[in-house]
C-alpha cells in the first residue's frame, strides 16, 4: 500500500485537511507522519520548507507554495482563522 504524507504550513494543521485526508484514505493511500517513508507528499504554503533533500522516486504536490505577501503576516494569518 502506498504512503501519504501532509505537511503543513504555520498556521494550518490537520483540522483543516479532515476532507483531503478522508479522500486519501478512500483512495487506498496510507497516511504517514513519516515524510521519508511515504511515496506520495502533499504541502502547502509553508509546509514546501520541510520537503526532504531526497525526493527521488517521490510525488509531489505543492498547494499555494509561499511566494511573499505584501501584508503583514499576522494580520494575514488571523483574516485566514476568521
């Protein structure tokens, strides 16, 4: 059976991936906290920092990776929770 794995960004967790996690799982990928293990990473905005060096043999899925932001950031992260 293949491995996912989810890393997240700073100010998101795995409260707000519950659905993406259920659809993984129904799909018949495992998920792993051990990012060396799985065959399949998924991240998104800042969670792309934590990436392994090797990922050779590995998929890869980078959801809105970190490009900068104008704004200041923890008025951006508080307006993301509300």
């Amino acid at each position: 059976m293949s491995r996912a794995a989810i890393l997240y960004g700073f100010s998101e967790g795995p409260a707000h991936a519950w659905r993406l996690r259920l659809c993984l799982e129904q799909a018949g990928l495992a998920l792993t906290t051990d990012v060396q293990a799985a065959q399949v990473i998924i991240t998104h905005s800042a969670g792309s920092f934590f990436l392994p060096e090797n990922l050779q043999d590995k998929t890869v899925i980078i959801f809105n990776p970190v490009c900068g932001t104008p704004r200041v950031l923890p008025k951006v992260m508080t307006q993301k929770i509300w």
